[in-house]
C-alpha cells in the first residue's frame, strides 16, 4: 500500500510517499525560513499562501523519485492539526481534492502523532511501548506509548515550549530567525556556568516543565551591562545547559518510573546536538537507548505524516473521502487521540 503524506501546518511544506512493503520511497520538503525571516518569526497568512505554490511541484517531484505516478497512490494522509488554522486548511483542502479525483482515502493525521512515529522510520525502530520526549517551538511533552493510537501524557510544559525559549532567547541576545539553532551554534563558543540560570522545575516531583522563568533570567542577566560576543556566547552555552538537563533528568524519570528502557525523542528541538548527548550518556546509565528519527525528519515533514497514516490503515481505520466537508482542528491535545 502506497500513502501520500502531506504536511502544512506551520511553515514548512512536506510531501511523501511511503510503501508499507518497501519503505520511504521519496519525500521533499520546502521551507519558508528566508520568507519569515524578515518578520522576525512566522506569518500565518504568507505561510498559507507559500503551501499554495509549493504543493503540487512538491507533489510532482516525489512522484518522479519515486518513479511513481498519481495512480500509483492508495491513500493520501494528510495533517489536520494542530497548527495554523490557514495553513492547515491548505494541505487538507489539497489532499481532500486529490483523494476525490483518485477515488482513494484521505485520512487526517495528528502532527504531534507523525513526530512521535518518526523514529519507526529508521533502520532499527524502537519497540512498544516507550516513553517519548516531544521537543518542538510549540510543544515539550513526555507520553508513554503503548501503541499506534495509545498515548497517555505524563507531563508537559506549563507556559512556553522549549523550542519556543530557545526562540525567545536568541531573539533576547540579538540573533536572528530561526532563533533555535542560531542561540544552539552561538553555544558552541562560549563556556557554561560563567553566568548561573536557574534549572527550573528540576526538583519539582513531577514530570512537568516550565522555561519562561528561564527566559526571564537570560533577559536581567542580559541587561545588568552590555554584552559583548563572548558574554553573548558564554549566556548562550548556559541556557542550553539548563535546558538540556531539565530536559534529560525528566525524560529519564518518566522511563524510571515505568520501568521502560527506552526511550523515543522527536520534534525539531531533538536535532539540538547537546541534548543528545545528554540523554545518551543519562539513558546508558540505567542501561537504556535513545531512538532518534534521522536529523532530516526532525523538523515538520511529509514523510512523518504518510507513516503515520499507513499505520493507521494497517490496524483497520477506515478512511473514507470526506467529499467536501471537512475540518482541521488547530488545537488538538495527543492524549485525546484514539
């Protein structure tokens, strides 16, 4: 069975085709950094616009690798939420059409759901259940996943999301966009523990975050005198410490607490090379392994999107063409997913 993934809820376009017998066959991915860039952060209305170009091209050029043609397609699985509700609209309103004039299933996929499957993508997937960490600039979450379709939420973040802190602060120390791996590369060069932010929720007994404390802290650590580069990068190296541990001590408590050893991490924030680290080296102490999907799937993809959905037809969810009524859900909680 061939699906067609596609993905459009933020600022990233993702196209792909995945065989259940034979793998990925081909996948692309357009984004649209250079356009948002400008602004400082994205644009919801030029977001939507820029899937509407993107598309089809997309569309045609992983039906070329793939040496496939429209016919070949079985199923289209597309992301219904959550995320920008014009955004979404787009990839859904595309992949209702396409499905129709095929006369095959469309069925809507939940975007958190494709990050966390991702890693079943690789050459050695992680077996069920597992815990696994959500790192992304809209969501922190930690599930216990039993199954396709069994998530149960263990903890989250109560105000902003990691990859959301990261933004903010590199915005805070004058980087541009996107902030994430602008503030992770300005690290690099600078020495941890040189300025002291607090590791927030560390200790708290639970398994819940929270990072706009932390962003505070950069922002009066930033203020008490003028930053030079090398102050810039030594608070830069600082916060991605206090990130990365909390990040790692939680993760490692959720799979002590249910005695599972493994551990499945996903989002674009699981690119960041120091958290990976920090979770190998935390995870072989108590004898465990991180799973990791390619550093090309870690950011929003079509191909996430296409194998989660074939595994939704694989365990009998029907998909049926929605002929002209359908819906995206910007708000979409994972552990309301069936």
């Amino acid at each position: 069975m061939k699906v067609l993934g596609i993905e459009s809820s933020c600022d990233e376009t993702g196209v792909a085709l995945y065989d259940t017998e034979r793998g990925l066959l081909g996948h692309a991915v357009h984004t649209q950094v250079a356009m948002h860039e400008a602004y400082g952060g994205v644009v919801p209305e030029l977001a939507s616009r820029d899937h509407v170009r993107r598309l089809i091209p997309l569309l045609e050029r992983v039906l070329a690798d793939a040496k496939c043609t429209r016919r070949d397609i079985d199923a289209v699985a597309y992301t219904a939420g959550p995320g920008l509700a014009g955004a979404l609209l787009v990839g859904a309103s595309f992949a209702e059409a396409l499905a129709l004039a095929l006369d095959i299933p469309a069925l809507p996929v939940h975007h958190l759901e494709g990050h966390l499957l991702s890693p079943l993508l690789g050459a050695e997937p992680p077996a069920f259940p597992f815990i696994a960490l959500l790192v992304s600039g809209g969501h922190t979450q930690l599930m216990r996943v039993t199954r396709v379709g069994a998530y149960q939420l263990l903890g989250e973040s109560l105000d902003d999301a990691a990859g959301e802190a990261f933004d903010k602060t590199a915005k805070l120390l004058g980087l541009g966009y996107p902030g994430g791996p602008a503030l992770a590369k300005l690290a690099e060069s600078g020495k941890p523990g040189r300025y002291k932010l607090p590791r927030p929720m560390l200790n708290s007994g639970d398994l819940s975050f929270s990072f706009s404390g932390l962003k505070t802290a950069v922002l009066t650590a930033a203020r008490a005198h003028e930053l030079t580069e090398a102050d810039r990068a030594d608070l830069a190296a600082e916060f991605q410490e206090a990130v990365t541990e909390v990040l790692a001590a939680k993760a490692v408590a959720a799979c002590r607490q249910h005695r599972l050893s493994s551990l499945v991490v996903a989002g674009g924030v699981g690119a960041n090379r120091r958290l990976r680290q920090r979770l190998d080296e935390a995870m072989a102490k108590i004898g465990g392994r991180v799973f990791y999907p390619e550093l090309e799937l870690c950011t929003d993809n079509g191909a996430m999107i296409a194998f989660a959905g074939s595994q939704r037809l694989l365990q009998g969810e029907v998909a049926e063409s929605a002929r002209g009524a359908f819906a995206v859900r910007p708000r979409w909680p994972l552990d309301q997913l069936s």
